[in-house]
C-alpha cells in the first residue's frame, strides 16, 4: 500500500472527484429514478445496478490510487546498494534526482520524487503514477467512468421521454429543481465521459503498441487521436476566416 501523495492538485482532484461521485448518485436515486419511477419494479433494478458500477469504480479508483505503481528501491531502503550493483545491467541506469538505479523504461516522476517502473504518466485524478503494477486498476477506473457516465445519461433521457403519471402530483418548484438537477447532472456525465474516453483510447493504444506516453513523446510516435485533435485546430483558424469571406460575399 502506498501513501498518499502531498499533492495538492492531487487531493483537490480526488476530493472533486468523490464529490461528484455522490452528487451523481444523490440526483439518480432521488430526482430520476425515485421521482419517476417510483411505482415500478424498474426503480430498485437501476438503483441496484448503478450503485454496482459505483462500487467498482470506487474499488478500482483506490486500488489505483494506493497500489505501488511499480516504485524503485532506493540504495537506502530494503535493497542494498551492493545487491543493487550485482543484479545491475548495463542498460540499468543511475538516477541523477533520487540516486537509485532504475530499470530500462524506468523514469523519474518530480512530483512522487521517485523513479516509476514503466512510468505512463502521474495522474492527478488518482494522486499518484500510472506505472507497471497499476495501470490495470487505472485501465478499470476509466472503463467504469465511461459506463456510468453513459448509464446516468440514458436514465435522465428515459426520465424526460417516458411519461411520468406522478410528476402532475408535484409543484412547479419540484418540477424545476428535477429539471436543474438533470441538466447538471447530464453536463457533469457528458464532460467526465468525454475526458475519460480519450485518456482511456490513449491508454489501450500504449498498450496495445507497448509504449507508454513518455516513450510516445520521446520517440515522437504520433498518436492517431492527437493527430486528428492538432488538425482540428490548425484548420478552425482557416476555416473561421472562409466561413467570414463567405458572409462578407453574401452581404
């Protein structure tokens, strides 16, 4: 088990992140699911699932985050350094930060101030390295993001299309507070899922080319979704000034 980094970005991310956690499961169980379907056997059916998927992204989320990211023992600690010079290779390195010898593909993260086997990145949603012992957990936690965050969107539409007998019982008051809490909430399911489905493609393109983001950037491999976003880009100034021609022409 790791400690928790002194991160500050860290801790803000992880405390945003339960936060919302919970806003999400407050407005599903109270303002979609029991508000609408309250007289239906559908109502306990998607509590139950969706507080499911909570608790595995829960689970995966703090294994990722208090799992050793694959940590090298410093000269100090429970290898010696004279174990660490019989087992050395000649492609081993010495870190010049935290002094330890590391492993190819080992690189030293400044803000764990700890050289990471296989480092990926350092996430701060999950305030620690994405390394080679934990990025199955990391992997999990996005793949539950992108789940519940497709589920709660489909729960509010199904809230609004199906027709609600026991919505005509309440006030406009209820009815305006359900409605702010939907469209929050569906801002809140859309941006998180948007996020995650990008980090997640970048993560199964590392693995599936066995190259973590730091290798891409040092060898300059081009990663196909980042491509297409630079292009995106470079192309919105241009097609912003035809599009202005076009008006001017029109007038």
């Amino acid at each position: 088990m790791m400690k928790l980094v002194n991160d500050p970005c860290g801790i803000f991310c992880i405390l945003f992140t339960y936060s919302s956690i919970i806003y999400a499961d407050y407005v599903v169980i109270q303002w979609v699911v029991l508000h609408t379907m309250q007289d239906s056997l559908w109502a306990p059916f998607h509590i139950v699932l969706f507080n499911t998927f909570l608790l595995l992204l829960t689970v995966s989320h703090l294994r990722a985050m208090f799992s050793d990211p694959g940590t090298v023992p410093l000269s100090h600690t429970n290898v010696s350094l004279s174990d660490l010079r019989q087992v050395k290779r000649e492609d081993w390195t010495m870190c010049t930060r935290c002094e330890a010898y590391r492993p190819p593909r080992a690189h030293h993260c400044r803000i764990c101030k700890r050289c990471i086997r296989r480092m990926d990145h350092h996430c701060p949603w999950i305030n620690n390295c994405v390394g080679e012992k934990n990025q199955k957990y990391f992997v999990q936690f996005l793949f539950f993001v992108c789940i519940i965050s497709a589920y709660t969107i489909m729960l509010v539409i199904m809230s609004w299309v199906r027709e609600c007998r026991q919505c005509k019982m309440y006030d406009m008051d209820t009815r305006q507070t359900q409605v702010l809490h939907s469209v929050i909430l569906i801002m809140e399911s859309a941006l998180f899922g948007m996020f995650v489905i990008a980090i997640l493609y970048d993560q199964m393109d590392a693995i599936y080319n066995d190259q973590t983001t730091i290798e891409q950037t040092v060898y300059k491999r081009p990663n196909p979704l980042h491509r297409y976003l630079f292009s995106v880009i470079c192309r919105w100034p241009k097609i912003s000034r035809s599009t202005s021609k076009l008006n001017i022409r029109s007038v």
